[in-house]
C-alpha cells in the first residue's frame, strides 16, 4: 500500500507540473506560482481515499493480475481527477459554511492575500479535470464516458450541496422542517456520489464495464456513502477535533445531520423546546446544552445500533452481487470506512 501510495504522489506531481505548463494559459512567474500554491495546499494533503480507492478498485477487478506500468499511471491520474473534484468542492463549501479549519490546517480562503480569491481558485481546480482527462485519455474508447460521469457526479453534488444550504437560510432557520429522510436526500447527492460511486465507476470504466450494467452497485455504493455521511455527523459532535483535523460546527451552523434529525424523532415536548432554543447558535452555552441533550437521548447508543445494522444490510447486498471480482471491490470499500475514527 505504501508503494501505491508513493507512486499515487508521483502521479501528482507529474500532473501538477503538466498544468502549470499548459499552453492553452500564458503563465506569468507570479500566477504559476500561485496555482502551484493553490494546488500543493489543497489537493493532496487529505487521506487520499477516494483517489487511491480507484486504483484498489482497478487491481481488485483484474482479480490481482499484475497491473502494466502504463494501467498504474492511468489509474492515478483518474484517482487525482477524483481528489481534485474533492479540492474543488472543499474550497467552495469552507467559503459557503464559513468555516475555520480543514485537514488539521487553515481553510484555503482565511489565508492571509487569498480570501475570495479562492472562488476563482475553485473554478481553476475544476477546470483543471477536463485537462487532466484530454491529455490522457482522450482516444479511450471510454473518454467520453469518463467526461460524462464527471459532470454527472458534479451535477449531483451541487445540487445536494443546494439542498443542504437552502435548509439553513439565514433567518428561515426552522428546525421542524428536518427529518431522517431529508437529511438522506441531502446525503444522497452532496457526499454519495462523489465520495463512493465515483472512483469504482472510474474503475470500471477503465476495466472496459458499460456503467449502465451496473446500477445495483451504484445502489450498494450510495447506501455506504449515507452511512458514510452518518458517521461524519457523528465525528463532528463527539470525535477528536485532533484526530478527524477540524472543529465540528453543524450545531452552530444549524446543519440537517443526522444527529439533529434523530433527537427530533426520539424528543418529547420539553426536549424539542431545548433544541429549539438552542440549535443554530453560535453560543458555546447553547452547543453545550445540544450535546447535554444528546447525551440524555442516549445517540451514542442509538448511532452504535445504526452502525451494526447498516453494516449487515449492506454486507447483505454486496453478497447478492454475481461477480466476485465486483465484490472483492464493494467489501474493500466497507471495510476502509467501517468504524472509522476520522
């Protein structure tokens, strides 16, 4: 793995170099500094899961058939386009949450001189995977398919990003409007899609799959992406700030997570009233007395009993599949995110 790993950043920086010397852009010294900057900063400092999760997918459907020097490269670089799209979509959403902190550092845009620079330095990080995929993949017989997944998935994200945000409109905060089922649409888009389906489609498709022949796995795929997203809202109240690399805010942003949609279920009328009062402050009293709540709802208990049954039912599923090969994929998937502490 740490071989992989190594080369995955190998990758990068082959890529990276590439951009900056692109010639559809006359570069000055100052603004390829600033991209090089830009992308060194936001792009691989992550776990690099999904990135890396393409090349897992790619060796496991070859059921471990050595991989040609060339099938490794082109699989990192599909890898990277997934972590771009990733940095693309964490420039613009620290901007939109006003957020502090990402991946234990400074979000891009409270550095001091960037500021709203980084919505252009967004927009450059996603315009930058069309120019990764033409240089490398255009006469594939899959290049088509491979720009379509992308601006499908993006489609998808920025409209479950949208759902997400119009449920917070400042002055429209109504909490009653929040429930189980709209916080998995949310989910569904804003996180599924990109974070799971995407990089085992990238895969498949350079295996040579057609990916309409595979909607039961995107179906598997988008179940562990709401699991996924679950035990984020659950990290972001009662993980380590040190260990998961920010400061959970969705109490204090007022966020539909999975945590608040649940004590709505399980509260009586005194507790709604406490949550009522109390979500969506900036108040370190009032996110005090959230999280007493939970505790009194006992959600530790209730996300642990969440965590084994979302487990065997999608075990369950994965184990449905005909191809082994397709399982090995779908198992190696489960297996990185379950029980997860960050």
């Amino acid at each position: 793995m740490a071989d992989i790993k190594s080369k995955f950043l190998e990758v990068y920086s082959i890529l990276k170099s590439e951009l900056l010397n692109d010639s559809a852009f006359e570069f000055t010294d100052d603004s390829r500094q600033w991209v090089e900057r830009m992308l060194d900063y936001n792009v691989p400092k992550g776990k690099l899961n999904r990135g890396l999760s393409v090349i897992d997918s790619y060796k496991l459907l070859k059921l471990g058939q050595e991989l040609t020097d060339d099938e490794v490269f082109l699989a990192c670089a599909l890898g990277w386009c997934v972590e771009w799209l990733q940095a693309y979509f964490l420039v613009l959403d620290d901007i939109m949450d006003g957020s502090h902190t990402r991946r234990g550092q400074p979000c891009w845009f409270r550095l001091p001189n960037v500021g709203m620079i980084a919505a252009n330095d967004g927009l450059i990080l996603r315009n930058h995977i069309p120019r990764i995929l033409k240089k490398h993949f255009k006469g594939k017989p899959y290049y088509a398919d491979l720009l379509d997944l992308f601006n499908e998935v993006e489609f998808q994200t920025t409209h479950g990003q949208m759902i997400d945000l119009i449920t917070t409109l400042v002055g429209e905060k109504e909490l009653s409007k929040y429930s189980l089922p709209l916080h998995r649409r949310i989910v569904q888009y804003k996180t599924a899609y990109y974070s799971f389906y995407l990089p085992v489609a990238c895969a498949l498709l350079m295996f040579g799959e057609n990916l309409d022949d595979h909607v039961n796995v995107k179906d598997v795929l988008i179940e562990m992406g709401v699991y996924f997203q679950v035990q984020d809202d659950y990290l972001d109240c009662f993980g380590d700030p040190e260990v998961i690399g920010k400061i959970g805010t969705d109490i204090e942003d007022f966020k539909c997570s999975w945590l608040v949609a649940k004590a709505i279920e399980l509260c009586n009328d005194d507790q709604k009233k406490i949550l009522y009062e109390n979500y969506g402050k900036d108040n370190p009293a009032c996110v005090a007395k959230v999280k007493e709540l939970y505790e009194v709802l006992k959600l530790q208990d209730v996300y642990s009993e969440y965590e084994k049954s979302s487990y065997t039912r999608i075990t369950n599923s994965i184990e449905t599949h005909p191809r082994k090969e397709v399982q090995a994929v779908l198992k190696s998937f489960l297996a990185k995110i379950y029980k997860r502490q960050k």
